[in-house]
C-alpha cells in the first residue's frame, strides 16, 4: 500500500511537470478549495481540526504565486459544522514582487442522514477580501495576477452527493460587491511587459458555476486517493473601467465560458491525529481570456491536517 501510494505522488508530480504546457486554467475564485467542494471532504465526527496549505502555482506572463492557508474545522456533530480560512499571497513576476493578505472564508456545512449507501452535505459560505486588489508598485496599480485578492465580498453555495467511491459536487460563488479598487491599464506603465497584461482597472468580476467529479479510493487505513475532473463555468463577462477613453464598463469579451481541470490528491496517516496530503490540478480546457488573474499553468499543495480532539 506504501508503495502504491509512493507511485500516486510521483504520478502527481509527473502530471504537473510534463502537462504545463497544455494550456491555461484553473479559474477557481475560492470555492473549489473550501468546504464541502473541495477534494478532501468534512468529516462527520464531532471535534476540531486545524490544516495548513502551501499552494504554489504559475500565473499569467510566468508570475509564480505562493497562496498560504491556515484553515480551522469544527464539527459539532454528525450533521452540523462549520470551516474557516484565511488565505496570504506572495507573487513575483517581470513586473513586480509583492505579498499581502488574501481573504476570509466562512461557511457551515450540513451533512443529511444517510440514504442507502449515498449521503448528502450541503455548504453555505462568505469570501470576505483582506485586501481591495489595490497592491502597486512605484504608484502604479498591478495586473490582477499579483493581488492577494479579487477584492471582492462573495457568497458561495454548493452540495455533494458522496459515497464510499463518488463524490458529485455542484457549487455557486456569486461577487456580491461589484468593482473592486484595482488601478492597473498597461498605457500607465513606461515598461513594455506592461501590455501583455489584460485592463483590470475598477475591475468587476461575474459569478461562477462549479462541476466536480471525483473518484476516491482507500488504501487499508493510512492512505486515502483522489482523483477527479473539475469544471467551472464563468456566467458572463467581466469588465473595467478606462478613464481615458470612458467612464462606462468595458465588457472584457472572452472572459465568459468554461474551464476543465485534471485534479488529483493524496492523503497518509502519519499519526493518530496527523495527516499529511499533497493536491494538484492541471488544465486541458480554458476560457479565451482570464483578465481576474487566477490563470495557473498547474497547481500543486502540500497540506498538513491535525485533530485537535
């Protein structure tokens, strides 16, 4: 079973190293990661848990970006829970080198009484931004690419339908704040990497649609794999505002349509109350233009869980 895992990581490591070139994606504003719609589902066992996660990823132009996360669980029994997280960016790129703080996310989460062999968990949740999409450099306002945050409140929703091999999830995350407070136009910036960059000036992001399918496999009881594809279908396009030319919203034609993702994750029991895991995902189907700077070449986290009860 060692062994099997062993290979499944190599294989991870394998996928995100010789598919990078596929294409660009990813697309995910938050919920894809969290609560009942990310890979590693809630427990239905009464307690707390504390998890760290180091996403590293390549965005637009090569920018690397380093998204720390310190997530906390409680599960107050077989149906009820809730989940936080708080998020730190860390992004570096041929324009700038920048961090800052990222976003809150609060949800609870439902699970229903069991029916048959199939269970049901439901999530209600908020993103509340750290940061307005507002980092700059020498005065000038950054492509969205190195924010730390969208910049904007959302409200998340979505539902999973999971048995001991499927997981089904659907999910809704929906900007409720309209524009958030990024200045960047490459006509600002006297350098000419500037312009490769999409208009993100009072940038307004539209709502994303969530599709996940993921297979999971125990191996004995130290190792749990997954393995899935994730869709995320962006409901209209974003816009922005050029002062120079209008005062008026700018649809940013393209920015509407879907994204798939190849995602996969490994989970050992290294202790009673330890785990430790590692979760990656690579595009093969992406929108024309991703002006929200959440374009990832590949993703790839390291995660570390701990009971605290």
């Amino acid at each position: 079973m060692i062994h099997r895992a062993a290979f499944f990581l190599i294989y991870l490591t394998a996928v995100v190293r010789f598919n990078t070139g596929w294409a660009q994606g990813c697309s995910d504003a938050g919920f894809c990661s969290f609560g009942s719609l990310k890979h590693q589902v809630t427990d239905s066992v009464s307690g707390s848990k504390l998890q760290v996660a180091l996403p590293f990823g390549i965005g637009d132009e090569e920018v690397r970006n380093f998204t720390p996360g310190l997530q906390y669980d409680h599960q107050f029994s077989e149906r009820w829970g809730i989940q936080t997280k708080v998020t730190w960016n860390y992004a570096s790129g041929n324009l700038a080198s920048v961090s800052g703080p990222g976003d809150l996310y609060i949800a609870g989460i439902y699970t229903s009484p069991t029916s048959g062999s199939w269970k049901v968990t439901g999530m209600i949740a908020s993103k509340i931004p750290l940061d307005q999409s507002s980092l700059e450099k020498d005065g000038l306002g950054l492509p969205m690419v190195y924010q730390s945050s969208l910049g904007t409140v959302d409200i998340i929703s979505g539902i999973s339908f999971m048995n001991r091999r499927w997981i089904i999830s659907l999910g809704w995350q929906q900007p409720l704040s309209g524009e958030n407070a990024n200045e960047f136009l490459p006509v600002d910036w006297d350098m000419p990497e500037a312009v490769a960059y999409p208009p993100s000036n009072d940038f307004n992001r539209k709502g994303d649609a969530l599709l996940r399918f993921t297979y999971s496999r125990q191996l004995g009881t130290a190792i749990f794999l997954q393995g899935g594809l994730l869709s995320i279908y962006h409901l209209a396009d974003d816009t922005y505002k050029d002062p120079t030319f209008s005062n008026q919203p700018i649809s940013i034609r393209g920015s509407k349509g879907l994204t798939m993702n190849i995602t996969a994750s490994a989970w050992v029991n290294v202790g009673r109350k330890l785990k430790a895991g590692i979760t990656a995902g690579v595009p093969f189907l992406v929108r024309d233009i991703r002006p929200d700077g959440l374009t990832r070449h590949f993703v790839v986290s390291p995660e570390l869980q701990w009971k605290l009860n």
